[in-house]
C-alpha cells in the first residue's frame, strides 16, 4: 500500500509540474541558461546514441507497441469482466486510470526531454537580428545568388548520395550550434523513416519523435524532398523547438554544408521559398534560369507530395498542430514556417549569413 500511494503522489506531481509549467511558464532566460544550455543538453547525450543505435524509428515503434498492449489488455479484461457478470462500466473507470498515468507519463517525459524548450529564447532574439522586413533589391540578390549555387552544386548522374548528403548537413549543423551557444550539441546521426505516407498525407514532411530525439521524414517522399526536410528536422533534435528556428539553423546548415549535393538540395528548398515573394512575371523569370534537371527536381517533389495528400486530414492536421504550437507559447503558430525568407535576409545583414 505504501508503494501504491508514493506511485500515486509521483504521478500528482508529475501532472501538478506539467500544468503548471504550461499555465506558469518561467521567463524565458531561464529556460535557456537552465534548461535549454543546461538539462537537456546532458539528457539529449544519454538519448540520441540510444536512438542511434536502431535503423528504424525506436520511439514510434515502442508507441505503437504500447498502444497495441494497452488494446489487448482492455480486451482481454473486458472478455473476462462479461464472463463472471462484472458491469463494463466498472473496468471502465480502471481502463480510464490506465491510460491517465501512461498520459501523465508520456507528457512528462515529453516535457523534460525536449518540449520544455519551446519556451526558450528564440534564436532571432539571441541572434540580434532585428525585426526590419526584407526589401525587393534583397529578395533579387538571394534569387541570384542561389541560382548560381544551384547551376554549381547541381550533382551528375550517380553522384546523389544521401546518406552523405544527411552526414554533411548533421556535421554543418553542429558547428553551427556550436558558432551560436559556445559548445557542441549531441545530434542524431540517423534520419530515419516512417512508411510512405504516414506524413505527406496530413501535409507534413518531417517528424521530431522527442522520446529519443529521433528525426523522421517520410519514405515516400523524392530523395531531394527528404534532404530538405533533413536539417530543419535535425535542427529539432537539436533542441531548436520553434519552426522558425528550425528552419533558419536547417537552411544555413545546409547551404554551409560541405557536400555538394547536400547544399543542392538546400539551395532548392530556399529557392523556392524566395521566389513566392516574387511577382509572377518575376517568379517565371527566376524559374526559367534555373538548370532543367534542377526544375524537375522541384515539380518532381511537389508532384509526389500531393499525390499522397489527403486534404482533409491535411486540414484537420494543420488546424491542430496550430492549436499545439499556440499553446506550448509560439505565437504564431503554423505561420512560424512562413518566416524563413525574412529571417535569412534579416542574419545577411547582420553578417551571420553570407549570400551562397
């Protein structure tokens, strides 16, 4: 009984903590000296070599594995309830308190490995960066400048190698981290993948599993597509928990990286979200300087992803996922992932980031 009632005063501190981290939250200096540089930097190196240890998603699998137990179990005991007269309503109540602490559990943890850090500093606000909106003239020069990076960069046939494409940018991004906080970060060395679908169909093109920090894209996305997704996912796992933040450090990581292929792929991805700040005549231009096989990179990519988008789910998805990132304190929700154009031309002026 002893055991019982200290596992039931844990799990009320456990859920006590998590609701009032998240009504309460502390300044956000803390968070980072704390927590964000100080906790779950020593936790993330006992995680991420954990994670990095199996080729396939580890923290899904195990979910899934529980869910699958939880399932059986409430079966197996509602079979047994019907068959010695025990009113369902009754297992009920025990199947609900099952769940409630696998919850309390889950979110804790959830909390201490990585979500805490959603209520760090935001990187433009340690960068300095300022908050100037990005001028025509400027958004014409990163047009040019990537142009020219994609027409150098662009791979010959046989030379696309993503797993050392995936390496250069993890190698990037960590000095990069390191450029920024003084020290170097433990950062998955796997990019690991869920089956096709699973994400392009809501729309989504990468996942941060955060029980052990593992980085998920999708199969069934084109390779170019997976590399992309790649840094602003591994920037994630990085303990950058805003999407703005993710995919500023992505970007650079990526257009820093050594391999050829990697910065390609980077080039590709930036390219595309500059020339939607162009007029159309503008955009048409930009597209038409392109390389042939670099423009079949990119309807390629968007091809495949609507292929698998269920507009629905994808809808119903976003509006959740907004509601998440609003409530774990960004603002701006699913906007964050509108900001990268402005964030990079903002780090060019502040000499963080060179034009490629």
């Amino acid at each position: 009984m002893r055991k019982l009632g200290k596992w039931k005063t844990c799990l009320a501190a456990m859920a006590a903590g998590s609701i009032l981290w998240n009504v309460f939250p502390p300044p956000a200096p803390w968070v980072e000296l704390g927590y964000s540089r100080g906790l779950q930097p020593v936790l993330a190196s006992v995680v991420i070599p954990v994670g990095d240890l199996f080729p396939f998603p580890l923290g899904a699998l195990l979910c899934a594995a529980a869910a699958a137990l939880m399932l059986g179990w409430i079966a197996v005991d509602g079979i047994r309830a019907l068959r010695g007269g025990i009113p369902l309503r009754r297992r009920a109540l025990r199947w609900g308190g099952v769940a409630l602490q696998a919850v309390i559990i889950g979110y804790a943890w959830f909390l201490l490995a990585w979500g805490a850090g959603y209520r760090r500093e935001r990187l433009e606000d340690r960068l300095g960066l300022g908050s100037a909106r990005p001028e025509e003239g400027e958004i014409e020069a990163w047009i040019a400048s990537l142009t020219g990076m994609i027409r150098r960069d662009l791979p010959a046939p046989g030379e696309r190698d993503e797993v050392r494409a995936v390496t250069s940018i993890r190698e990037s991004l960590v000095e990069l981290l390191r450029e920024w906080e003084g020290r170097g970060r433990s950062i998955p060395h796997r990019l690991k993948r869920l089956p096709a679908g699973t994400l392009l169909a809501s729309g989504t093109v990468g996942m941060l599993i955060p029980f052990f920090l593992e980085a998920h894209v999708d199969a069934g996305d084109l390779e170019v597509g997976r590399l992309q997704a790649a840094g602003h996912e591994l920037a994630h796992a990085a303990g950058l928990c805003g999407e703005a933040d993710a995919d500023l450090a992505g970007a650079m990581a990526g257009l820093r990286a050594r391999d050829p292929y990697a910065r390609y792929a980077a080039a590709l991805s930036v390219f595309r979200d500059f020339a939607q700040h162009l007029p159309r005549d503008a955009m048409g231009k930009a597209y038409a300087e392109l390389p042939a096989e670099a423009v079949l990179d990119l309807e390629g990519i968007a091809k495949n992803r609507k292929s698998y988008r269920a507009d629905t789910l994808a809808r119903v998805g976003r509006r959740a996922y907004d509601s998440y990132l609003r409530s774990h304190g960004l603002e701006e929700g699913v906007k964050e992932y509108g900001r990268l154009v402005e964030l990079l031309v903002r780090a060019a002026r502040k000499g963080i980031v060179s034009l490629p």
